[in-house]
C-alpha cells in the first residue's frame, strides 16, 4: 500500500517538535512497514527548509521507501477548484494554499494521506482517507 504523508509529519520529526515528535515518528514507520512513503513536489520544498544540501535531504529518503511523484493535472485543477470554494468561504489567502495540493494529489491518485493536522483536509476533501491522531 503506499500513502502520501504530509509536511507536518516530517517537520515534526527533523525539528523533534515536543509535542508531535512520538506521534509522527510511530506514523512514519507504520507507513513505511506498510508500503512506499509517496512525496510530490510540494512536500519536498516544504521539508527541505529544514536543510542546507539537497544531499542532506536526500539521505533521508532512501528511494527503496520513499517515492516521488509528480502532481498530476487532474489534481492540480481539483486544488483550484477547492482553493476557490476555500474563497467563496471567507479564505483570506489570495494563491492556492499547499495543503490543497496535497490533499487533491492524495485524493486523484487514491491515497490515504498520514497528517497530524486533519481539518482542512476533512473540509475540502470529505472522501480523502485520513490517517490521523
């Protein structure tokens, strides 16, 4: 099985968030006891603020668990039509946030998606299998 696991999660780990740590630790491994650890484009910029060489990030994420794929259009044009109701709905940002395309790769590519932080998902994506504290 492979599941497409947030920022939040790996942030958590590389920061050693007090609160998040042992909870998106034990996320990760059951991911990867489960199957390959999908990352796209969008989560790779956002955990790789955590690291001065691509090299560094790089060796953390052996290619045998960790794969990266590309967002698809389709799931590209399913984050504008999310970020626009997001709009209708009062949202004050003006570009389509990054957890709209996470949340659209997960749901067109049929992944679960691992997150600690479930309510934007659960909102713009109601049939996205969550894995979630």
């Amino acid at each position: 099985m492979s599941v497409l696991v947030d920022s939040c999660v790996f942030l958590d780990i590389f920061t050693r968030d007090p609160r998040w740590f042992d909870w998106s630790s034990h996320a990760l491994a059951e991911a990867a006891n489960e199957g390959t650890i999908v990352m796209n484009s969008v989560i790779y910029a956002e955990i790789s603020i955590r690291f001065e060489r691509i090299e560094d990030l790089e060796m953390l994420l052996p290619s045998d668990v960790f794969e990266y794929r590309p967002i698809p259009r389709e799931a590209a044009f399913l984050a504008g039509k999310c970020f626009l109701e997001y709009r209708r709905r009062g949202g004050q940002k003006s570009l389509p946030l990054p957890d709209f395309f996470i949340g659209a790769h997960a749901a067109v590519a049929k992944l679960d998606l691992v997150t600690r932080d479930a309510k934007r998902f659960r909102e713009y994506f109601p049939g996205l299998k969550l894995i979630g504290p």
